[in-house]
C-alpha cells in the first residue's frame, strides 16, 4: 500500500546493551538493574538582561504579580517594568533619615497582598507602606522617648532586622538578627510567638530567611528557613 493512502507506524527495538551505548553518549537515559530511568535535569536558561548599568545599582529587589519589579538602591526606590525596559523612581519613598519614608542602611525588602515592608536596618525597624499609594501605614520597632527609632528587645521590638519573608496568608516573618530571633506579625502589624525553635538556636550569624508552605487538611503552614553563617 502506498503510504499517502494509509496510517502507519515506525516501531524501533533496541537490546539492552543498545539502551546502554546509547544512555553513555546522550546522557538522558540511565540503565539499571531496575529497567530504564530518565535522567535528565531541568535547564534554566537566561531569558534577557534588563540593562540597569549606568542607571541604578539595586541592593535587593521584589516583583508583583504582574511582573514589575520594585528595586531598592541605597535608600531610593525604583519601579521597572520588565517587559518594556521603563525605569521610574517612586519619588515618595526613600531618602536618608529616621522619618517617616526615610532610610537608613536597609538591607531587603518583602511584598504582601497589600503592603511592601521595608528592612530599616541602621534605625531598627521595619517600614510598613501601602502598595496602593505608596503611603506608611505603620512600623515595626521600638522609639526612644524622643519618638526616635531605637533598638529593643520585647516583643515587636528589633535590632538590626536583616532579612523579611511573607506567607500566603500575610503574615510578616522578621530576621531580627541582634536579637537572634525571629519574629513574626500577622497583617496588621501585630506580634506573635518567636518561631520555634529558631527563637532559642540562633546563635551565630544568622543573615537570610526563606519560606516554603506546607499544605495540610487545616490549610498548612509556613516552613521557614534561616541560613545561620555563624554556625
């Protein structure tokens, strides 16, 4: 039968040892004593580069859901939309200073539903702004009786925070780094328990924080995970 008339179907066998010549030069296949295994990995490849030099140098950076990164450089913030290459600076926030909207020395950022949050290391504090309208709605820290930020310890107090990670459900989990702690706020800025057991076991130099979820039939929770230079 000719084959423009008709389906048809290619069906090539291969030996064993033929499987294993061929696994030793294409590396994707492996060969056992259990059958065939795929043994190909995941590739990430560099998609473009967004061409920041000679306009900005970011110190840390968070991106929204629809893909426009906020950058923090020194105390300055910049909006860029990565798909059109369109930098802007968001000319209410930033500036050296322990005022409202002022920074000093901040070390990351962390992005809610709602709210940016802000590491204010050197004046220990966490700023708290409205993504909306890039308004301060609060900060996290203690004030000296001058109303100045100043370091502490109780609960809702920090010294030097250093990193910031965000849940699904909102809540704030600070590396309260000169406390060795970390704390954790819900939405609305107020305190809960340290998070065990890292409250009790940092005592090298912790500097980073990362959450992963785990789901449960109660909904899940956060897994937070501290990288501890020190030890």
């Amino acid at each position: 039968h000719g084959v423009e008339d008709n389906e048809y179907t290619i069906i090539h066998v291969a030996s064993g040892e033929a499987w294993a010549a061929g696994a030793a030069t294409n590396g994707l296949v492996a060969v056992g004593d259990g059958g065939l295994a795929l043994a190909g990995e995941m590739v990430h490849g560099l998609d473009r580069r967004l061409g920041l030099a000679g306009r900005i140098r970011p110190d840390a950076l968070v991106a929204d859901r629809c893909g426009t990164l906020i950058m923090l450089a020194g105390e300055r913030f910049y909006r860029l939309d990565a798909m059109s290459g369109r930098l802007e600076r968001i000319p209410c926030l930033g500036g050296r200073g322990s005022r409202a909207g002022e920074l000093s020395g901040p070390r990351a950022m962390a992005l809610g539903s709602r709210n940016l949050y802000v590491a204010d290391t050197d004046n220990n504090r966490v700023c708290v702004f409205a993504t909306v309208n890039w308004q301060v709605r609060r900060f996290i820290g203690a004030e000296n009786p001058a109303g100045e930020p100043a370091a502490g310890t109780g609960p809702g107090e920090v010294d030097r925070p250093l990193d910031l990670a965000v849940d699904p459900r909102d809540n704030l989990y600070v590396l309260d780094a000169g406390n060795r702690r970390i704390q954790r706020f819900d939405y609305h800025g107020e305190p809960g328990p340290h998070v065990p057991p890292f409250a009790k076991a940092l005592r090298g130099q912790p500097v980073a924080l990362a959450l992963g979820w785990a789901p449960s039939p109660s909904g899940g929770g956060a897994l937070v995970h501290c990288l501890d230079t020190g030890l």
